[in-house]
C-alpha cells in the first residue's frame, strides 16, 4: 500500500510538474520526490498524446485538417501551459544572443522573449503544423497514434538527457527551476520507457523505429550542442529536446511513410 502511494505521489508530481491537469490531493515536494517522478516524464506524454488526439479527432469530425490540427496546437498549451515551449524559446534566446556560458545562462534566465525566441517558436509551431497536416493527408487514423507516440517518445528521449549528460547548475541557484537532474536505477528507466512501448502498440508499424531513431539523432545532435557551448543541460533545454524530438518525429514519419 505505501509502495503504491509513492509511485501515485510520483505520478502525480510529475503530471503537475508538466501540466496543467488538477490533482485531487496535497501532493508533498522535495527534490529526491522531483528525481524519482521522472520515470513517469513520458507517461504523462501518453496522457497529454491522448487527450490531443482526441481533440484532433473531434476537431476532424466537425471542422476541416487544417482547423483541426490548429485547435489540437492550442490545446497542447493550454493542457500543458506551453512549459516546453517556454524553454525553447528561451534557448532560442540564450543561445542565438549569448557567447560563453555565463552570458548563455544569463539570457536563459530571462523571462522576456527576444526576437530569437519569437522567431523559433514561430518556425517551430509552422513546422509541427505543416508537418501533421501532411501526415493527416496521407492518413487521418494513423496520425491520432503517430501523435500519441510523437508526445510520450519525446518526452522519453528528453529524459534520457539526465541519464547521457550533465545537469548544469544555474549561477543564481535562487532562481532555478524545480527539475529531476539524477539519473535513476535501470528499473525506473524501464519504467519510462513502457509508455513508449504501449504508444507503439497502438500503430505497430517498424518503420515507426526508423522515425524515432531520425527523432533521437536530434536529441544526440542538441546534446553535443548543448554540451560544447554550457558544459551540460539545464530544464530549458530538456524542453527543447522534446519539442525538437517531437517534430523530427512526425518528419521522421512523414519519410518513411513515403519512401520505405
């Protein structure tokens, strides 16, 4: 019974942690609580894919594809109150406008947003829109589960982040953000990793392992970047792999739906 409480207060930390869903009781905080929820990161993919396919889907019932996947954008913010997208921005912003890393860190800590910023997102969110209207055109019941897939294999690959580099304190320790920054045992990346697993078994197509290998190239590519220019990681730029991850993904698809 206390096993199974704990891994609700896991569950339930990290589903407010990167949502906006309400959690029907006090949920306790401290940091090694913040680290073990981690293994829930893509489960909480699984369940924000769900609900934005359901309103895709909805959407696609009464409107046409393009309006569809534009109501499906706003309520990926709205459910998870744009929290990868922020720090996308602002790695945008810190590292188009910084040079070195306390100047990096220093602009990432930044709550405006700055024209890089602005101008990534913007291409960013055209490219996730073009993107899944593509894969709507060639089939509207196979892209419900590609964007399942697409927001809880993101989602694992960003936490793989803390497993594969270094997590790259903030200077001013008073403002960093909350984030899991440990890695944990085997078991609880297994863990994290059922949800990709049961995503996949929703539309088991091989050439789906293409597209997510295409989508972790990217993850291999940001953590090198990330890596050279600040040493490590911070939480702006675990959201950014999984906004990048996740369209190299429905790209990544886009391929070999055509070609293989």
């Amino acid at each position: 019974m206390k096993l199974f409480k704990n891994e609700l207060i896991y569950f339930a930390t990290a589903l407010m942690f990167f949502t906006r869903i309400p959690v029907p009781f006090k949920v306790p905080y401290s940091s090694e609580i913040m680290n073990k929820s981690q293994k829930y990161f893509s489960w909480v993919g699984l369940l924000v894919g769900l609900i934005n396919a359901v309103i895709f889907y909805l959407s696609f019932n009464i409107f046409n594809l393009e309006i569809a996947v534009v109501l499906m954008m706003i309520s990926s913010v709205l459910l998870t109150g744009a929290f990868h997208e922020d720090g996308f921005t602002d790695v945008c912003d810190s590292f188009g406008g910084g040079y070195g890393k306390e100047k990096i860190m220093t602009i990432m800590k930044d709550s405006r947003v700055g024209a890089y910023g602005a101008i990534g997102i913007i291409l960013l969110f055209a490219l996730k829109f073009l993107s899944i209207k593509e894969l709507g055109t060639l089939d509207v019941m196979k892209t419900l589960a590609i964007i399942i897939f697409a927001h809880t294999s993101s989602r694992f690959i960003a936490g793989t982040m803390i497993y594969t580099h270094k997590y790259v304190t903030d200077i001013d320790v008073s403002k960093s953000k909350p984030l899991a920054n440990k890695a944990l045992d085997g078991k609880s990346l297994a863990i994290s990793f059922m949800a990709v697993l049961l995503a996949f078994s929703l539309i088991p197509d091989w050439r789906l392992i293409v597209a997510l290998l295409f989508a972790y190239i990217g993850k291999i590519y940001l953590g090198w970047y990330f890596k050279k220019h600040i040493g490590g990681y911070t939480g702006d730029c675990l959201g950014t792999v999984q906004q990048v991850c996740e369209v190299l993904f429905y790209l990544g698809t886009i391929i070999v739906w055509k070609f293989i």
